[in-house]
C-alpha cells in the first residue's frame, strides 16, 4: 500500500493516488481533483509530495470513445476508454481518475456503464479506478459512460494513470496525464430551408471574413463568435434579415485559433467552425 501524509493547517490530509492513510483506501479509488484537468488545477500526482519516480521509459497513455467521426449529439450516452501502456516499462498496479470538462466547469454526466473496475468520485464529476488493477498483456484499461447533456463543443476528456511499482513507498512511480478534445455535431442546424447557402470565407482567416447566406423569409437574427469552450467571444449581428445575407468582418482582434461561428433567430441555430490564424 501506498501512504502518504499531507500536513496542512495543522490538519493531515490524504493527497495521493493508491495511498491507505488512517481509514483512507486510496488503493480503493482515487482522490478527486488529481487527473490534471483544468478543475484539478493541473494538478495531478505527479509530484514530489506525491508519488514521484523515474521518467518515463516507455509507458503511454490514449483515450478512446465510441463518438462518431461527425461528432458527439446532445444528450447522448458515450463510452470512453482510458488505457495505460506499459511500452516495454513494468509496473505492478495501476489506477486512474478521468473528467470531461470546458472552460465553464464539468460538461454532461459520468456513470460506470456497468463496469465493475471504475467508480464514481468528487461529487459525481469524476471516474476511478474501483481498486488497484494490474496490467495484463502490458496494458490497463477503465471504460465508463458519458452522457453528453448540452456539453459545448471542445469539451475535454482528462485522464491520469498511474502506473506503480507496488513497492509501498511512493517513489518509483509514474503519473502520466492525456486529453482528448471532443468534437460537437455541427447536424443540428436551423429549420429546414430557412438558411440557405452558407458561405465563410477566406477560411482559415488572418484578417477579415466574410459571410453570405439566404435567409428565407424575415427574421430577428443574431451572429456571434464562440471560442471552442463555448464562451461568447465576438458578436457581428443583430437584427432582421431578410432574404440575401452578405457582410465583412474584421478578424484582427481574434486570437489564433478555432472559433465557432453562430447564427441564431427564433427557428434555432446555425454553425460554422473558422480558423483564425
């Protein structure tokens, strides 16, 4: 067993990843907030207080799902894969802990699926390992279910793995962390007909864009920039547009990157993804 003692305000506190402290099994399950995420701060347990150990020589870590090549639709159940491969290293037991997660805080839910080596921690937002797992054929792998809700697009999944020697100290091990940044289906578009022959261009952009489409009929409009963790970062538009759409805007104030463009009226929405460079 790993142990671990933490001293803080004159209290201890248990801060690690496969660690029995007093009544605590770690072993069990990992700590919440420890995979690296952005709500872990970017901590995870690889660090000197913690566990510690070698570099790494080998081992990796990959993130797999069942998500479409068109994206992830609302309000849909997921499975997601963490696997941890030993790479010709060795090891003794592995644990891990995983979120999914944008810039606004935890995205969808998280449940086992049924899987009995993986539990739910941290007030539901995170999935552990249901006790310390050994590697079989040079790997360790944990599913569970995602349940996309409204999550944005460029939600995150983040995971840790452990990957330790089982000698009862916590040198000697290696933390590694990955993420896997989720696409949205851009499928869910306004009203049948009610925009028609959406155009973006130049697209990657460096300085202006432009946008043309049709709108059929008259309608309150509104046409806004999202960055990719869903937050509202520029807006071009708002008013009624009626008929042929066509209009240029600056770029310049865009940090590089990719960006959602979003057209909305009372019939739903519209979007497109731009690169700024």
């Amino acid at each position: 067993m790993k142990k671990h003692l933490l001293l803080r305000n004159g209290f201890v506190a248990s801060a690690i990843l496969f660690a029995t402290i007093s009544a605590h099994t770690f072993s069990s399950q990992a700590p919440p907030n420890r995979n690296g995420s952005p709500a872990s701060n970017g901590v995870s347990c690889a660090n000197s207080s913690c566990h510690s150990g070698p570099g790494t020589s080998g081992q990796t870590v990959t993130i797999t799902s069942d998500i479409p090549a068109s994206g992830f639709e609302a309000n849909t159940d997921y499975n997601i894969t963490v696997t941890g491969s030993l790479g010709g290293a060795t090891a003794s037991t592995s644990g891990f802990e995983a979120s999914a997660e944008s810039g606004s805080g935890f995205e969808g839910s998280i449940s086992t699926g049924g899987a009995s080596n993986v539990k739910i921690v941290g007030m539901g937002n995170f999935a552990s390992h249901n006790g310390d797992q050994a590697f079989s054929g040079g790997t360790s792998a944990w599913s569970f279910k995602w349940n996309s809700g409204m999550a944005p697009d460029g939600t995150t999944i983040y995971a840790a793995v452990n990957f330790a020697n089982g000698d009862g100290g916590t040198s000697g091990d290696v933390v590694l962390t990955k993420s896997l940044q989720l696409t949205k289906s851009q499928n869910i578009s306004i009203e049948e007909n009610s925009v028609a022959n959406l155009n973006v261009f130049p697209n990657p952009t460096s300085g202006e864009l432009n946008v043309t489409f049709t709108n059929n009929g008259i309608s309150e409009s509104n046409i806004v920039v999202y960055d990719m963790q869903g937050r509202l970062v520029k807006e071009l538009f708002n008013g009624k547009i009626a008929g042929e759409f066509i209009d240029t805007y600056t770029t310049s104030d865009l940090s590089p990157g990719m960006y959602i463009l979003n057209i909305q009226n009372e019939k739903g929405f519209k979007q497109e993804r731009i690169i700024v460079q």
